[in-house]
C-alpha cells in the first residue's frame, strides 16, 4: 500500500500553480492530460494504488480506472474496498468550469447516487468538489445542489488531513470513512430519496397500475396468482430491456426507438421481444406477452420513465446487488384483490420475518473464504466440476456472488497461463469469452427457493450477472446469448419432499401450499461442494402462523434439530448439511444464540465435530431496524479437529482483509452442551487455561438438586409458613392448615428454604440465610422412609396430618391412575416424596444453596440442614463437599461468585429475557476449577486469605442479625465489603495463575 503524500501533494500544487494559464486555457490541453499529470497523482498522495503497483487481483484492485471515453460512460475512478465500490471521482479538464457548470455535478451525481453511494468527487484539480450523493438528482440542479465540501488548490495542503478524512484509501479501509458517512448520511428522509427505495416505488408504481388495468378488463386476470406471475414477467422484460441498451448491447431497436409512436407501440414492443427471445433464448421472452392486454398508455409512460430526464436511473451503474436488494424487498409484496381493488401486500411468509439483505460485503467474504481454498490449484475446466448451491436463494445475492467469484478466478487463472485466450475490452481489462462465462454459469451455480417469483428474480439476476461488462462485439460469435437456467433455479420447499407428506391423495391445495422438492430433480440428485447463504430465520411461533400443521409435523419428525423451540434457519443447516459431498462445506450468516440457547442442544450435537470457523459479530447490527446478533459459520463435511473463532469488530475491516483477532478451540471440547463462546477472547484464553490445568467443578464437589414433594397443588401439603403457625410449643408446632389444626412434631421438621415474599428474595452469596417455613422431612438419617408404623407411635401429630392429607398425596398407580406421580409406590410408602435422590445430602451436611435462574448470583452458606426445593429454572440446587476433598466449601463458594465464572455461567447458560442467567447442576459440574497445589506456599497462601476471609463474613452477618446502633452496623458492613474485595482480588489472581 503507497502511505500518503503530503510532500508529494505540495509539489503538484506547486506544478500546477507555475503553468496554470496554460492548463486552463489551452485548447491542446484535454481531460486525459489532466489525469495523468495531477489526477491520479492527487489520489495517490491519498494513497490510492491507482495503478495497481501492489499486483492486487483485478477483481479487489483498489481503483478502477476508465481508459476511455464512450457513449456508455462510467466513472473515471471508482475507489473500491476490496474490490466493493465506495467512491466515484469524476475528472473534468481545468479549461471545465466545475463550479458553475451544473453539468459535471449532474453527472457526478448521478454516477454516485445510482451506485448508492454517500459522496461522489468531482475535480479538475483547480477544485475538488465532494458532492453529497444521497440526494436524487433532479433537473434545474445548479453545480452548488447537495454540495458538500469544496476545496482550491492552493487548499490541498494545509487542508490535508481534513481531505484525508473524506476520501484517503486509510480512511476507506479502516471503516472510518463508512462511518463517518453511517453517522452523517444515515436518516429516513434521506433513505426514501436513495436509488433502491426509489426505483422499488417506481416498479410498484407500474405494478399497481398494471395489475388494476388487467383486472378490471380481463377475466383471465380475476385469478390473482396468475395476475401476479404475468405483472412480474412484463416488468422484468421491459428492465432487461433497458439494462442490455445502457450496457450496449445488441437489441433489434431500444425500448425508446419502439415507444417513438404510441399508436404502433403494441406492434414494436411484439417485434422487439421476438427479436430479442431469438437472440438471447433465455426462456425470459418466451410466453405470452401482455402487451396486447395493455393499454398504450400505461406502457408509454413506462418506457419514458426509464429514460432522462424523467429517470435519475443509470443501468449501467447500478451494481448487481442493488438490483438485488430492490427485488428483495419486490418480493416481500405481491397484488392481492382487498375490498374490490387491486393492492399490494405483504405476502404470508414475510408477515413474520423482514426482508433483510446480507451487506455485499459480507456476501463477497463468505464466498471468497468459502470457495478460494476449494478453488486454489484448479484449471478452469476443474473449476467447472464444482457444484454450489443456496438452497434458499431469494433473489440471488449470494449465487450472484459466487457466479462473479468463478468468472474472476478463472480469468486470472487465463491471465497467467494462457493470456491470449482472454477477451480484452476498451477500456483495457481482459473477460473471459461469454462461452465460459455461460458455462460456468449452468454447470456451477445451483439455487431453490420456496417463492416462484423468487426463482424468476434469481434467474433474471444471473443473467444480467452473466451480460455484465460485454458488448456488441464479445457476444457476436455466441448464439444464442443467454442459457436457459430452469434446470439450475428451482422452485419448492427445500426441507420438505413429497414422501414427507405421505398422503397418496394429499390435494393439490396442499402440495401447492407445502410445495415439496425432489432433490434428485437437480444437479441430476448429486451432492454439492458448497452450499452457502442467508437462511430464513422464524422462531417455532412464527412457524405456526406461517405453515400448515402439516408441513411443522413433517419438521418434527425429519430433523433432529427440531427440538424445543427451534428457529428454521436450524432445519436448514441440517438440511443442507445432508446435501453436501463427503468434502464438501457449508457456510452460513445466522443467529449466533444456536451456541448456548436450550433448543439448540441438537444442532450444537450436529456441528460440534464439524465446524471450522466461527466469526461472531457480537452485538453488532448488521441489518437495519432488526435486532440480531450474527455470526457467520463455515463447517466441513468431513470431521474438523479445531474450529477458530474470531470476533468481528467491523464489517469494513473484514472485508479489507484486516486481521481478525481469534482463538482456536479444540473440537473435542465442543458437544451439545452450550458452547463456551465468546466475543472477549482474552476471557476466553484465560479460561482455555484454566481448563487446561484444572477440571471440571462436578469432579471436586457433590452437586445436586434439590427436593420434589409432587404434592404442591392446590397448595402445599409438606412444608408451611409463619402465617400459618398458629402457636408454638418446645416439642411441637400447631399449624393451621385445610381448614384443620394440627400438632405437627419438631423433630421431624427441617427449615425449608423457598423465598416467597419480597423481603427474602434479596439475598445474594454473602448474606446470611433465613427462612420462614418448616417441612415435613419424613426420612432418617440415613435417607431412608421413616414407615407407617412409626410415623403413627413417635409422630402422631404429623401422622394424623398427612393421613387426612391422603387424597392429596395417594400415588397414581394406587389410585385408579388418578394422584401424584411417583415411581414404584407401594401401599404403605404413600407418605414418600416425589423424587428421593440426594436425601442424605440434606442431613447434617453444610453446602451452598444455589439459585438457578437469576440476575445475580446466590451461593448462599447453609450450616442448618435447609431443605430447598427443585423444579427445574425456578427451583434451587445445592453443593457440598464429599469427605476426601481438599477445599473448603467457603472457598469454592468465592470461586462461583465471581465475576469471572458468572461471565461463564452467561455465556454457556440459556438465554432467557430480562438479563436471567441459569446456573442449573450440569453447567456447575461443567464449570472449570483451576486445581491447586497446596505444595506451592504461594497459592496455598491465596487459598487460605479466601477462606479466612470468607469466615469472617459469616461472622460478621451473625453481627449484624444482632440489635446495633448505626455506627456500629455500618462499620460491619464496611468491613465486609472490604472482605468481599480482598476476596475477589485472590480469586482473580488464581484464575490468571498470578500466585
């Protein structure tokens, strides 16, 4: 990369200002004169490769340069990213006026704002003008309209940096430049007024008018699908049409020659297509025409609107993915009949999913990183072999991509070892002949999507994909000049198969609703090298508004990774998954939550040993007015030892080639447990570590859940509160319960910890735990049923208790299937809890009680035997240390409270709204636990301060329960947040292995 120049930018000026008379008045002194001595080396001292000094590939040079003039001008310099067109510059010789003649500024605007670009430059070196290209351009504009920045020469250098800001090659590579341009050039007004948006209304415009005219005059057109299908062939003709004329290619006569006469308009128009349907043969003219059923009118005023001055429009500018994203959005709509008139609507499936384009950025990375290692090494006849597919293609964007991906790999493979073989075009670049570029087209690119207009958009889009940069001359030899691509683009439900419906006499209702695929219908039922794109993304609810019963059935018994509340996009990385050749690889953009979330435990099961690379986007918005946090994902069909996992901090430096900062994991660790992924990977190194040289808590504590009665509704029978003490006796307590009053014994009660008011749900690790209520623990120390007979003789209170409590506790399978849940009950062990594990655990054992679901973390200090309650999110769990083991349960309890492992516990555990984190019993077992060496007098040391300190806070919260005056309380609670800090300062010095 050439740094920039100010040195260099001085001594133009210095150039320019010795001869400026001459450059401004010689006649001899033309456009091209002023570019080679002062334009291109103005870009350069902005650092600019504008002559590809750095031998970048053609397709990512830095600046493309028009040589030469001609009828189908284009911009004289297109600043790129990678390739990705950001910038125009216009160049006009000195002599040119720029400041006063509005005639540039039109130009350059119009070059800018068909591109979608934010600025555009416009100079003949005496002035830069940077002209703000969000505005459409309109006749009566003066050179001034939507100026933004305007410099002289004798400006450049002491206005440098200001100018380096705008429009430098560091600027555009750094994401600096977009922005800048995000934050300044980025409203709804603005938005309405910008190419796509605008262009969109002027097809719904003709769509309406079309679809209303036909209607109303034409039985054929009461149905409306068939109305919709000939309204989207009619409009997509005239805009082929128009693309191949401003791109000069050859036509029978242009759309304006044949609308010249508006009587014999309809006669043209028929003529005109007939030619065209013979030269291109592409099935895009083919069927019946409309133009009969039309009224000049309507199509007079179509054609006009395409031309200047009535059309801001320049075919020949609008990049490919622009014309994408507007048949997006197209597609989201179509004619339907409401209250008597023809309208538009969403259609049904984009009622519960937005249409959103991938930035073109990201669909040029994904391909490129996809498919350069699969095509490195191949000849261009090799590259033919491949087959590559979306297997919900939409309008195309991504196979569009991948087509222009081919086309430039193998034309560089030709540059180097059979030059001559290339086409070189007027403008000094070299294409493949249209004949490679076709067939690279049918034999390589493969796409499905569930929408019939979809398909016809993508076909369309390919084949002004597969016309771009050819001429009248480079398409003489080739008849006819387009492929038929129907056998490549397919219409149907790429997750559903006919025999998935299963119904022999299944209607026609249905199988048009559902739309099962064969996949053996293409690419002759062969597995494909690489399957990418963008998934739809429809949560289970979504799905239900949106499909047949039917067709969700069919999800849930196809694919494991219909599990929970899955999201579609799961079922298609499946699916596309089993569509791959054993070496074949899938690359997605999704949802990153797949990672962690419960429902994505089978597609995590599916992937683990598969995925290669991840790039996670965080909580970066990649689509407009969307909340979604992305992730791209590359997986080999083949077993992937490690995957590496990189956070994006922008688009614009991914693209640039930036490196991304990474982590390789090993795929080993990866199951269908969440995946411990993070965005912070210095977090994520640290905790590499400590699994690295430690282990998993499960295997140095007892972790376990806490009690299920099975007896909670109407209301709890077992356990009871201080509202319900009636009154109290050294021996027993009597309790007001159903509508009686019992004397329920002491000695079988333990304190039940289930906070349900208020003041108890506040505590956290640190406080001290209280309860209210009371169980019935009919067990004996040693875990087992304490029986009948003696519940009778040493407690009868509580015996007569749950006796009259039997139709609330009676097991099922003693009852006629009718009472509570419980395994191998007998007649006499109806008394029993609903789950007896870990009964034992409970009995004169201390251990930390656990709250599963939280915002903050409790792992609160238990001495007194509290019994705690399980059910699943909203109960509690618990964890104690078994007799060998060597730490202190206050140190473990520091361990789990702090913000390191509670980073960990979000990161792996569910998702849940409001900010909740589970920390339920397998992702404590799982959690890592550096191991210490007792040995080593330092981290004996660490460990020692922990639980010394630890133990003084439970002292301390014993004080505070006492009567106090205010000094003295708030010198305890000073004190133990002092001991809270110490606390958390060792734990971090352990996990980062700083003894």
């Amino acid at each position: 990369m050439k740094s920039m120049d100010d040195k260099e930018l001085k001594r133009l000026v210095e150039q320019y200002e010795k001869s400026r008379a001459y450059y401004k008045d010689s006649a001899s002194y033309n456009e091209q004169n002023c570019r080679d001595e002062f334009i291109s080396p103005l870009l350069e001292c902005f650092g600019w490769d504008v002559h590809n000094k750095n031998g970048t590939a053609p397709q990512y040079r830095e600046v493309v340069v028009e040589k030469f003039s001609n009828e189908n001008e284009r911009p004289d310099y297109t600043l790129t990213l990678n390739g990705v067109s950001k910038m125009f510059m216009e160049a006009k010789k000195p002599a040119v006026d720029i400041t006063a003649d509005p005639s540039p500024a039109a130009q350059a605007r119009r070059y800018g704002w068909n591109a979608k670009h934010k600025l555009s430059i416009l100079t003949n070196f005496e002035y830069m003008l940077i002209y703000d290209t969000t505005n459409r351009p309109q006749g009566g504009d003066t050179a001034s309209t939507s100026l933004f920045r305007k410099y002289h020469y004798l400006e450049y250098p002491e206005k440098f940096s200001e100018i380096a800001a705008l429009i430098s090659r560091d600027a555009v590579y750094s994401g600096e430049f977009d922005q800048f341009t995000g934050e300044n050039f980025q409203n709804a007004e603005r938005f309405s007024a910008e190419v796509d948006e605008t262009f969109l209304r002027q097809i719904n415009e003709w769509r309406l008018a079309i679809g209303k005219y036909l209607y109303e005059k034409y039985e054929t057109y009461r149905d409306i699908d068939v109305l919709n299908d000939a309204v989207q062939e009619f409009i997509n003709q005239i805009i082929f049409l128009r693309i191949c004329e401003d791109r000069n290619l050859p036509l029978y006569r242009s759309l304006k020659d044949a609308a010249r006469n508006k009587e014999e308009l309809q006669d043209s128009l028929t003529r005109l297509f007939r030619e065209v349907d013979k030269r291109y043969n592409s099935g895009l003219f083919s069927g019946e025409t409309i133009i009969f059923d039309l009224s000049n009118e309507i199509t007079f005023g179509m054609i006009l609107s395409l031309y200047y001055p009535q059309s801001p429009y320049l075919f020949n500018i609008i990049e490919p993915e622009i014309l994408g994203k507007i048949y997006e959005a197209f597609l989201a709509e179509s004619l339907i009949l409401e209250d008597g008139q023809i309208a538009l609507s969403a259609k049904k499936e984009y009622k519960y999913r937005s249409v959103v384009s991938t930035p073109v950025e990201i669909v040029k990375y994904m391909v490129k990183n996809t498919l350069q290692p699969v095509c490195q090494g191949k000849t261009p006849e090799e590259v033919k072999e491949l087959q590559i597919a979306d297997i919900a293609c939409g309008s195309g964007v991504f196979l569009e991509e991948t087509y222009q991906f081919l086309i430039d790999y193998c034309a560089a493979w030709y540059a180097e070892h059979k030059p001559e073989y290339l086409i070189e075009l007027s403008n000094g670049r070299r294409k493949l002949p249209l004949t490679d570029k076709k067939d690279i087209l049918t034999s390589c690119v493969y796409g499905v999507d569930i929408d019939m207009h979809a398909v016809e958009v993508c076909k369309f889009s390919l084949l002004i994909k597969l016309i771009e940069d050819e001429t009248p001359a480079s398409v003489s030899q080739c008849v006819p000049i387009l492929p038929d691509l129907t056998r490549n683009i397919k219409n149907g439900n790429s997750l559903v198969a006919r025999a998935d419906i299963g119904e022999e006499d299944a209607s026609i209702e249905m199988l048009r609703e559902i739309k099962p695929f064969e996949w053996e219908s293409v690419n002759e039922g062969r597995g494909f090298d690489i399957i990418l794109g963008n998934p739809p993304y429809v949560k289970t609810e979504d799905i239900h508004g949106l499909e047949t019963g039917c067709e969700f059935g069919i999800y849930k018994r196809k694919y494991k990774s219909a599990y929970k509340q899955f999201d579609k996009y799961y079922l298609f990385i499946e699916k596309a998954f089993s569509l791959l050749k054993e070496d074949g690889r899938l690359c997605y953009i999704v949802p990153n939550k797949f990672y962690k979330i419960g429902a994505g435990r089978e597609l995590r099961k599916l992937l683990s040993a598969h995925i290669a690379e991840i790039d996670d986007f965080g909580d970066m918005q990649l689509f407009p007015d969307k909340t979604i946090y992305s992730s791209i994902i590359l997986a080999h069909r083949e077993p992937a030892a490690k995957l590496k996992y990189a956070r994006v901090d922008s688009v614009t430096e991914l693209w640039a080639g930036e490196t991304q900062e990474s982590i390789t994991i090993e795929n080993k660790t990866l199951d269908s447990f969440p995946w411990r992924l993070s965005t912070d990977l210095e977090f994520m190194k640290m905790i590499a570590r400590v699994e690295g040289q430690g282990r998993p808590l499960g295997e140095v504590a007892d972790i376990f859940n806490g009690i299920q009665t099975s007896a909670e509704r109407p209301e709890p029978v077992y356990w009871f509160g201080r509202d319900e003490i009636l009154s109290e006796t050294d021996e027993e307590l009597i309790v007001g319960k159903f509508q009686g009053e019992y004397h329920i014994e002491k000695d079988i009660l333990k304190p039940y910890f289930k906070p349900t008011k208020a003041d108890e749900k506040g505590m956290d690790t640190y406080s001290l735990l209280k309860t209210d209520k009371h169980i019935i623990f009919p067990y004996n120390t040693d875990g087992s049923l304490i029986d009948l007979d003696t519940m009778k003789s040493k407690y009868p209170g509580t015996y007569e208790y749950l006796l009259d409590c039997y139709e609330l506790l009676v097991p099922k399978c003693l009852n006629g299937g009718v009472g509570r849940d419980i395994k191998n009950a007998a007649p006499d062990t109806w008394h029993q809890y609903g789950r007896t594990q870990a009964l034992t655990a409970f009995i004169n054992t201390p251990k930390l009680i656990v709250r599963v679901l939280s915002k903050a973390p409790m792992y609160a200090y238990d001495k007194n035997d509290m019994l705690i309650a399980s059910g699943g999110t909203a109960g509690y769990c618990a964890i104690a240390t078994p007799p060998d083991c060597k730490y202190d349960l206050a140190y473990i309890q520091a361990w789990l409270n702090h913000p390191y492992t509670e980073k960990l516990f979000q990161i792996m555990g569910s998702d849940f709204e409001g900010g909740f984190t589970a920390r339920g019993t397998y992702l404590l077992k799982r959690i890592p636990f550096v191991d210490l060496d007792f040995n080593d007098e330092s981290q004996r040391d660490r460990y020692e301060a922990v639980v010394k300190a630890s133990k003084r806070i439970y002292q301390l919260n014993e004080a505070l329960e006492l009567k106090q005056d205010k000094a003295t309380t708030e010198v305890i609670r000073n004190e133990k947040e002092n001991l809270m800090k110490q606390i958390e300062e060792n734990i971090t010095k352990i996990y980062k292995f700083q003894f």
